[in-house]
C-alpha cells in the first residue's frame, strides 16, 4: 500500500499506512522504510524523507544503496544539496556500495544549488571507484560546467561520451 501511494503521488497517506503499521504491531523494515522514503522523496517532502532516513538508525535497520540513493534524491529535489552531500559521505561510513543512481544523485544536488567544483569532482570520482557514468551523470557534470562557465570542459565531457559510447540526448546538447 505505501509503494502504491507513492506512485500515485500520496506522500501524506503512504506516511499514514507506514505509522498504522506500527499501531497495528506489524514490524517494519528496511524496504517498507525505503517505500515511505520515495514516497517523500516524490512529494518533494526532504525533510519528511530525512526524517524517516535517520529513524531507521533508531529502529536498528540497516540502510542500504537505495535508502540512501532515495534520501539523496529528496534533498537534491530540495534544493538542499549541502545535505544531499552529508547524506553521501556517510555511505562510506557505513560501508555501503555507491552505485550510479547515488552518484547522480549527488551531482545533480552540486549542479543545481552548490558548488559546480564538486559536481565535476563527484563526476570523476565515479570512475575511480568503477561507477558507470552514464547519459545523466554526464548532462548533469556538463550543466555543472555550464553554470561555472566552463564551456571548454563542457565540450570536452560532450567529446568523452562519444569515446565512452554513452548516449547524448537534448538534455546532454542543450547543456554543452
């Protein structure tokens, strides 16, 4: 029910099924804390999402790439990409694996309120840590470029995606 409100939109009522399993003693876990998560994270509720992201410590759950993934996301979408980033550093605190979709995450948080630097150094971190860069880590470290005027590096990524054979859509075009 949680991840059906989600898709539908109903942040607020997939928060109500997940506090009525608590009154009704149905013992939650990590995939219906992550159902709630998206949930906020859909609604544009960050603070909701980081919330329930830092009360599964409390209910001693492990989080994992997705828990993290998704609480990243819900700050990027806020505009709050100081703690999308603090979110971030932690994983490997925590010794959990940072995939693609949290790399996008990140950088899409530097790209559109932070600083630019850190977008791109998110960028080349993916390569060393063997992350796959792909069409949307890219548009968003070449939009980096674009805000920190950068247009030589902007076509210089445009050009590595042509070498690395990652699609380029609009979105890439538009931003080099």
């Amino acid at each position: 029910a949680i991840s059906a409100c989600e898709k539908g939109g109903q942040w607020l009522q997939a928060l109500e099924v997940f506090e009525r399993m608590s009154g009704e003693s149905v013992e939650r876990n990590t995939i219906t804390y992550n159902a709630a998560v998206s949930a906020c994270e859909k609604g544009g509720q960050w603070q909701q999402a980081l919330w329930l992201f830092e009360s599964m410590q409390g209910a001693r759950l492990e989080r994992d790439t997705i828990t993290y993934s998704t609480a990243i996301s819900a700050c990027e979408k806020g505009g709050q990409w100081l703690q999308a980033l603090e979110v971030f550093e932690r994983m490997s605190g925590e010794s959990v694996e940072r995939n693609t979709i949290t790399y996008n995450a990140a950088i899409s948080a530097c790209e559109k309120g932070g600083p630019w630097q850190q977008a791109l150094e998110l960028f080349e971190n993916m390569r060393g840590e063997r992350v796959k860069q792909d069409t949307i880590a890219y548009s968003a470290a070449i939009s980096a470029c674009e805000t920190g005027w950068k247009w030589q590096k902007a076509l210089e990524l445009l050009e590595r995606m042509l070498r690395d054979r990652v699609n380029r859509n609009t979105i890439t075009y538009n931003a080099a």
